[in-house]
C-alpha cells in the first residue's frame, strides 16, 4: 500500500514543486515575446523573479524539514519519503534565484560577486545558505548515502539547518522597513528547529 502511494505521489509532488517554475518561465516568454506590456511579473520582471524563486525555495525548504517533525509529534512517516525529494526542489529554486541575481544584476562577474558580499551582510548571508545547500544537493543520491556511510551522510546533511537559519536571516534583511512576511516564516523554521530537541519532544509511553 505504501509503495502504491509512493509511486503515485511522488510524481505529483514533483509536478506541483515545478509548477512555480514553469509559471515563471511562460511568463517570462509571454512578456519577451507576445505582450511587452504584460505586468504579470510586475513593473519589475527582474526584481520579481528573484524573489520568487528565493520565496519558493525557502518554502520548499521548510517542507523538507517539516517531514521529521510530522513523524514525531503527528506519527506521520509517509512526509519522510519525499524530504530528499523535497530539498532537492528548494536547491533548484535556489540556485535559480542565484543565477538569476549573479547574471541579470552582476553580469556574471566573479568581482563584483565577491564585493556584493563583502559589503551587503544579507548577500553573505544567502551565499552562505546557497552553499550550506550544495554539498546536500550533490550527495542526495542513494549512491552518495551508500559511498558516504550512514552516520557521516547525516552529519553533512545537518548543514541543512545553518541553511534554514542563513536563509530566513537573508530574507529578513532582504526587504525594506519592518514586514511581517519574513518573520513569520522565520517563526515556522524555529519551531520545526525546536521540534528537534528531544526534551520538548511528546513522551511515549512503554508497551
């Protein structure tokens, strides 16, 4: 039954984690192409764009780290199957909203990268979650778990927590004046972080 679920959901979450993606993509080709007047990325196409792919992988990272908690305080074990799945989607985003930034604003200048992060503590700040996120991305694999071993895969792989924070950091500096958006995602990362501690975790009870 589990494995019937698994090959039927897995696909369907890999179709809804693409559809921002590719909403973004046509957008971008209606706007190039068909109607330059188009204001569904807004006045500002660019700017736009890189917050949406940011926004989106730092959803779909939260995802991924919700899956542990659901199993603990919920009993939910099915969320655990999707979490690789799940990260690898907020790497993608991420490494879209880099890209996207580095090309369209530095003009893929490693200069003006390495000064951009020298002096904006909010770009340094989501370099460091882009990169917290690349080694997890690059040993995802079940080959990379079985070369790496167990233990030593689980220990890289807690790097994903200095990414949550780098990243919930960067988004709070990122926008103007006082906005509530930031923090509360910012709220949701510590109490999935939280719900890792063991003594806040729901007692169970001896069979």
């Amino acid at each position: 039954m589990v494995l019937t679920a698994t090959k039927l959901t897995r696909p369907a979450l890999h179709l809804l984690a693409a559809l921002p993606l590719l909403w973004l993509a046509v957008s971008w080709v209606n706007l190039l192409f068909i109607d330059q007047t188009s204001l569904a990325l807004s006045a500002e196409p660019v700017a736009f764009s890189q917050n949406f792919t940011g926004l989106w992988a730092f959803r779909l990272l939260l995802l991924s780290l919700a899956a542990t908690p659901a199993r603990v305080w919920l009993g939910w074990r099915q969320p655990l199957l999707y979490r690789r799945m799940l990260g690898l989607w907020a790497f993608a985003y991420a490494l879209v909203h880099f890209l996207l930034y580095w090309l369209l604003d530095l003009q893929l200048a490693f200069g003006a990268l390495a000064a951009d992060i020298a002096k904006r503590p909010f770009i340094l700040l989501g370099m460091v979650g882009f990169l917290a996120l690349l080694p997890l991305a690059a040993t995802s694999t079940r080959a990379a778990i079985k070369r790496l071993g167990g233990r030593p895969w689980q220990a890289l792989h807690r790097a994903v927590y200095l990414a949550g924070i780098a990243v919930a950091v960067h988004f709070i500096l990122r926008v103007k004046g006082f906005q509530w958006e930031p923090w509360i995602y910012a709220a949701i990362l510590v109490l999935l972080l939280l719900s890792r501690v063991k003594f806040l975790q729901p007692r169970r009870r001896a069979l």
